[in-house]
C-alpha cells in the first residue's frame, strides 16, 4: 500500500464531515469497496512487471478480501502470509483505524484468485503495539483465523529477529501478489511474483529516494530495471529469501511513493528487528 | 470596473435593454492584485571526472542567466560559476532553491552539462558520476527528481530547459568534437555510439520542459567557426527569443527554427507544454486586455460551484496572471468553509423516469455541469450536500462541500450516486437532469476568425434569438469549440474568452445564473462555433 499516494489523491476541494458515523475500515478496505462498487481502483497498482506464479511455488501465500459467501466475488484488498496454522501475517495498515474482524475474510490456497482456495474467517487482529502509521515503521499485524488453514496453505517460516545477514544489502528477494499490473486497473486474478534486491538503509535515505524517512524497522528492495516494484492490492504479502537453504519470509510489503518510480524503491517491514512478529507466532500470549 | 475590448463591446450593442446595464462592481476578494515572483536556477557543469569534459555550458549558464535578469526575475540562482558541481552540491542547490519558492511562483530550472538517459529515465549527471552505476539515480540525478522537488513547493508553473543532448559522456577522448557543428562534412548526431535523452512529457499539471534536441537524438554544441567563448547553438538562440519578450510557448516553437536552419535542420530541439497557455516571461509584462476582461466574467459567476470551475480554469489558463493568487486563494476560502447551508428537502412528487447517464444534457440544482474535460462532462456541487448510503436512508457518510468535482455514476429521479475523487460514494438529493430530448431551440454562432477578436455580425444570430433564450421555465447551455488558431493554448483560451462572452449576455437578458451552464471548448462544436441550447426545465 502505497500511503503517499493516497494522500495525494484527496481534493483540497472535498471535504467529508460529520452526519451519522460511518464504519470505521483501513483504506485498502474502503478502496475495495469502491472497486466492488464502481469498478474504480482509486490507488495505483502492485506486483509491477513482475512474472505469473507458479501454482504451489508460494503455499503460504493469502489474500485479504471483503467477506462473502464461497461463491461471491473476492474483492481482494490486501495480502499476507500463512505463518501458523491459525496464524496470517499482513501489514498493520492493512487492518488498522479500528478494523473489525468480520470485516474481511482470508483466502488460503489461491494462485487464482478467482477459483482457487477456500475463505477463512478471521477471529481476532493484532496490531503491532507500536504501530501508528506505515511511514513510522512496525507495519505489521497478525490475524488470528477460526480455523487451521493448513489442509489448503503451508506455513512460512519466518527469519529470526536479529538475523542480519538474511536482509544483507544486495541479497535477493522475492515478493508475491495479486495487486493490479497497470496504472487504475484491477487486482489481477493470477498470483504474480517479482524477484529484487535488498538495498542499504543508507542508500533508500538518499535524498532522491526517502531522504532519511527509513528507519530501523523497514527495508527497501528494488531492481536496476526501473519500473520494477510492487504496490498497491500486494500490500500485507511476503517478501521472502532463501536462508540456509530455505526460503523464509524476510519482510512484509508495507509502503512506498507510488509505484515503480524511478529510485523510489519499495518499502518493507523488516523482520529481522521486529521481534514482536515471532515472539507472537511462537506463544500468541506474547502478542 | 469596465474593462470591456471591442469585441465585448459589440456585443452589448446588439440587443439594447438588457445590455445597457452595468456590470456589476467586482468582489472584494477580487480586486487583489499580486505579481508572481519568477524564480530560477541555473546550472552549467564542463568539468567531469568520469566524462568527457565540454565547453559551452560555463557561457550557456552565464548568457542563461543574465538573460532572465534582463526579464525581471527576482531571483537567479547559480549552482556554480566554475563549471564545476558535484551531484551532493547539485542536490543542495536545487534542495536550497525549492526552499526559496512559495505557491504561485513561476519556477525555471537550466541545465547544461551531460545528460544520459537510461530505460526511459532521463538523468542529470553530476562532476563526479561514473559511468555505470548499479543504480543509476543515486549516482546521477534524474529529471523526474528535479521536477517531483519543484512541485512539491506548489509553483505555479516550473520550466525545465535541458540543454543536455549531447553526444555519450562516457565514450571518446576527453577532446572529443563529435558535437560540434561543421557544415561541410556533418550527418545524423543519433547513431550508434551515442545517446540523447529520452521523450518525457512532464507530470500532470503546469510544467513546461524543453530539450535542445529531439527525443533519442543528440545537440551539437557548436559550430566549427564559433569561438571557444561562445554559448551553444541551442542556448543563444533561445536567449535571443527570450529577450523578444514573447511568451513562451511563441519563443520555443521560434527556436525550433532557428536551431533547424543553423543546422541545416540536423538538429531540431522539441518541447512540451503542459496546462500552459500564457506564460509570459517578462516579470513586468502588463497584463493582456482580454485576460482582464475574462477576470471580470469570472468574478462575476455564480452559482458558487460554477465560480470554483471557472475560477479553476483562469488558474490553469493564466498561471502567472497578476490575479492568479486572488483566484487560488477564493478557491481555498471555499474549501474551507464550513458546511453550513441546509441541505434541501426531498421533492414531495414522485421523480420521474431516470435518463440514463449518457443522454443527460444538463444538470441543474445540487450537481451541476461545467466543462469538457476529455469529452466527458464534469460536474461540481452548488452547495454543501450530504451523501447517503441509499437514495432514502442508510448510513450518511458526511457532507461534500459545495464546489467539489464530482463523478456522476447514476441518476434517478432527484437523485443522482457520486464518486467523489477520495473513492467515497454514495447518493445525494436535489439533482435537476434535463435530456437532450428537451432542447426546443438551437442557435448556432459561427465566428469569421480564428481569434478572440469576433466580427460585430458574428453575433447576430444571438441578438434574434434574445426573446425565447430568456423565455421562463428554461435552462441555456453554452457550448462553444476552439478557435481556429494554430497555437493549442491559444486555441482553446478563444473557445473559452466566447463562451464567457455569451454566458455574460445570456446572463444580462435575465436568464438565472443557476441555468446557465457553459462548456467550453466541447470537442462536439467545430472549430470557430458555438451552440447556444434553450432547454425545458420540467420541476
């Protein structure tokens, strides 16, 4: 999710007060609702030249969608990741300002979106304690489902807290999603997937990319090849790594200035120095 | 205040009652009156460590610079006087000359140096770029960064010059003359082994950018006779334009030849104007009669959604106009007025059958339209109004201020569902949709020339249809194409000086403001006409 952008589409024009009090959803919901409604995605896009998954290549993947019955539309807002069997990692954003959990549902087993995978309902959301905003970092939250989700996904493991070497500047990464592929459009229905490369915290701070807006809990992946990127719908999804011989979930998909723009490279929350995340899926007491 | 031209004035003798009053005296709020500071940053890099080095950028940057001091810039920042910048000291200067802008500012940044593009990606290269970075906008500077900065300062216009076209930085010898000019043995500078910069169109919004050469296609410098002291060819032709004080866009489309014919046309620069259409460069430049006639139509508009959209649109026409900041700041005075006009009541009779969308001529009352923007009619909100869940009832997702831009989704009876631009939908009530189905009279206005200055007997066709154009129960849309004149800008600045002067008229014959709706430059009307509707309003 792609914050700045959606700031910047509000008219200084239009203002919204008052009357009977509406219910209270994160943006990427009342964006969802706006496509189901009028079919127009009000935020730009994400996997951005990416490749189509391969079915069963990302078992752990989920997508957020809008609740509904097994035959209604799934009207995807976020993703996440399967880190235990009743457990999904996303973005804090994705669920936050007070997000009920029946306000959306969890789709596991899915690399088309519209036909595979069964829906889970979700029993309870964490947030991380310290999340305020994607841009102040700790953007990730747990969704906690009524039921195990593993007969249809597979659990990823996630890299320990305190492992630097897993999100080393220059070592690849991965990034899964469904969010749309051009400017306006729609989520896509296949499962799309994007190989980058971690960057510096020094050189996402330069001033032509974030100029010193990262911090010690978020991590940049881009590639040399401009246009490149994730955004908007792949919000909440995995970004993940091969460590000691396994892929493993390094980061999740948190924010950015649009999308695919030239130095303005994707931001992540970084997991090696989120230790809350692991504490939680290790002992939900922790949470 | 009576600022009528001539053709205005024509108008006003062909039908005498009604014409023989005076404008009103023009709002307070309007009578401000601010010249923009016109502000710039220019920079000329020769020396590199990892390229090779040039010669005219220290004279492009100077003849530059002392050019835009002689058209009464207020400010004319230099990045260095040696030829020397490094891309820390570059992103320093330009981070020092964001901070010196102010909202309503004319911005102009000059490069010259090396530009290399890559993927599309134009790029500003630095005293110490290398020649293959991993990533090349933390080794360089891209274009983009250097506009996406300005615009962040809210300028009202900002201008891009990049003389910057020349042949690879990083291939040759350091005293390389593949760019200069020599009349007697030169080709095509675009060939392999060399690399211009790519097309860019600019962001959305005022902004102007302007390469010394085609997309993909490099400049020469110089040519084989000019003396070392000399600035290239591209810069001292466009500072010679310059100081003709002509607006900008006259004096890029005259550089464009002048460049070709000193090249034998090997060498054509190329341009964009974005959203600009009267941009003089002159900060003492008196203002246009017609802009000041316009200014006094567009103070006098009401209803308040039309006065947002017209006020809008002088904006966007007149950037830099000495009324520019009154227009911008009514407009946030607007945005920030506190909903407090009552919301209007339900009709008590049953609506009547929904005209689908596409057939809606007109919308009067709580939505109403305004202007063409890509052939699709645009609506604005007259008065603060609520939006609701359902067409009766539901949750009340709060109030839309009046003069906000709305899309029309639906219409039912009274009702219509909205988009507003922050992905908030719903219903709201007091909408007034007339077919096209309903027009009982058209007349048709057909203008001699091109330009605003319209022949007396171009209007005759309005006078003869002055007693049914203010005849009751009706509404009057205004629709008129663009001049015929070859500038774009100025093309559309005609169709839209002629429908201001014909929503004036209509105005003065009775008609109420909140039925009169004006859509400028529809792609619908020819070229040099007009299309003025009568419509039956049913409620």
């Amino acid at each position: 999710m792609k914050t700045w952008m959606r700031l910047a589409l509000v008219p200084t024009a239009l203002i919204l007060v008052g009357g009977d009090k509406p219910e209270i959803v994160s943006q990427p919901i009342a964006n969802a609702r706006t496509f189901a409604a009028t079919g127009k995605w009000l935020v730009d896009p994400k996997v951005l030249e990416g490749d189509f998954a391969r079915a069963g290549d990302n078992p752990w993947q989920v997508a957020l969608v809008l609740p509904g019955g097994e035959s209604s539309s799934r009207v995807l807002f976020c993703g996440g990741s399967l880190v235990s069997p009743r457990m999904v990692l996303t973005a804090a954003h994705c669920v936050d300002r007070g997000t009920s959990a029946s306000a959306l549902e969890v789709v596991v087993g899915a690399t088309d979106l519209a036909r595979d995978g069964k829906r889970f309902k979700v029993a309870l959301i964490r947030l991380h304690p310290t999340y305020i905003s994607p841009n102040q970092g700790d953007d990730v939250a747990i969704l906690e489902l009524d039921s195990d989700a593993t007969p249809l996904g597979k659990v990823v493991p996630l890299i320990a807290a305190g492992d630097t070497l897993a999100d080393a500047p220059g070592s690849s990464v991965r990034a899964t999603g469904w969010g749309a592929t051009s400017l306006g459009s729609g989520p896509v229905r296949d499962l799309r997937t994007i190989d980058l490369s971690i960057l510096s915290n020094k050189q996402c701070n330069d001033p032509v990319a974030y100029d010193g807006a990262i911090g010690t809990s978020m991590v940049c992946a881009g590639d040399k090849r401009f246009g490149r990127d994730t955004c908007q719908g792949d919000s909440g999804g995995p970004l993940t790594g091969i460590v000691r011989g396994a892929r493993t979930q390094i980061g999740v998909v948190s924010w950015g200035e649009k999308c695919g723009l030239p130095d303005k490279f994707g931001v992540y929350a970084r997991l090696t120095a989120l230790p809350w995340a692991q504490r939680c899926v290790a002992d939900r007491a922790t949470c | 205040m009576q600022r009528w031209n001539f053709p205005a004035a024509c108008l006003l003798t062909l039908v005498a009652t009604p014409l023989c009053a005076q404008l009103p005296p023009p709002p307070d709020w309007s009578l401000e009156v601010k010249r923009p500071a016109r502000r710039a940053l220019v920079i000329g890099i020769a020396s590199y460590d990892n390229a090779r080095q040039l010669i005219t950028p220290r004279m492009d940057a100077e003849q530059f610079a002392q050019t835009l001091t002689a058209l009464n810039f207020n400010t004319v920042d230099r990045a260095s006087i040696d030829g020397r910048s490094e891309r820390s000291i570059l992103l320093a200067k330009i981070a020092a000359f964001k901070a010196k802008l102010e909202p309503g500012d004319l911005a102009v940044v000059y490069y010259s140096g090396h530009g290399v593009q890559v993927n599309g990606i134009n790029y500003l290269v630095g005293s110490d770029g290398t020649a293959k970075p991993e990533y090349p906008g933390l080794d360089w500077i891209s274009v983009d960064y250097v506009i996406g900065e300005i615009a962040k300062a809210k300028a009202a216009v900002t201008v891009l010059v990049l003389d910057a076209c020349r042949a690879d930085p990083f291939t040759g010898t350091a005293d390389d003359d593949r760019d200069i000019f020599d009349a007697t043995t030169a080709g095509p500078l675009a060939t392999a082994g060399v690399q211009g910069l790519a097309p860019a169109g600019g962001p959305l919004g005022p902004f102007v950018i302007a390469f010394a050469a085609q997309p993909r296609m490099v400049a020469y410098s110089r040519t084989s006779t000019d003396p070392l002291t000399t600035s290239s060819i591209y810069t001292r032709h466009l500072a010679s334009r310059l100081v003709r004080n002509a607006p900008l866009g006259r004096a890029l489309a005259g550089v464009d030849t002048d460049v070709a014919g000193a090249t034998d046309g090997r060498q054509k620069p190329m341009s964009s104007l974005s959203q600009v259409w009267d941009l003089p460069m002159d900060g003492l430049k008196p203002e246009s009669v017609t802009t000041e006639e316009e200014w006094a139509f567009v103070v006098s508009t009401i209803p308040i959604g039309q006065l947002v959209a017209q006020l809008t649109d002088f904006v966007s026409f007149h950037p830099i106009s000495v009324h520019a900041a009154a227009a911008r700041a009514k407009l946030a005075q607007i945005a920030a007025e506190p909903p407090s006009v009552p919301q209007p009541q339900p009709q008590p009779q049953l609506p009547p059958p929904p005209p689908p969308v596409e057939n809606t001529a007109i919308l009067l009352g709580a939505l109403q339209s305004t202007r063409m923007v890509d052939g699709k009619v645009t609506a604005v909100t007259n008065s603060p109004v609520s939006v609701r869940e359902r067409r009766k009832g539901g949750a009340n997702f709060g109030i839309v201020s009046a003069g906000s831009r709305v899309q029309l989704l639906e219409s039912k009876g009274h009702f219509a569902r909205i988009l507003a631009p922050d992905g908030r939908f719903g219903w709201i009530e007091g909408v007034n949709t007339v077919n096209r189905e309903q027009i009982k009279l058209d007349v048709r206005l057909g203008f001699s020339s091109g330009d605003e200055f319209a022949d007396a007997n171009d209007w005759t066709p309005l006078g003869d249809a002055a007693r049914k154009l203010s005849a009751p129960s009706t509404a009057v849309t205004i629709r008129t194409g663009r001049g015929s004149v070859s500038d774009v800008g100025q093309s559309r600045l005609v169709g839209r000086v002629r429908a201001l002067r014909i929503r004036e008229y209509v105005l003065r014959l009775g008609v109420p403001p909140e039925r009169v709706v004006v859509l400028e430059n529809d792609p619908g009307v020819d070229a040099d006409e007009a299309r003025i509707s009568v419509l039956k309003v049913t409620s």
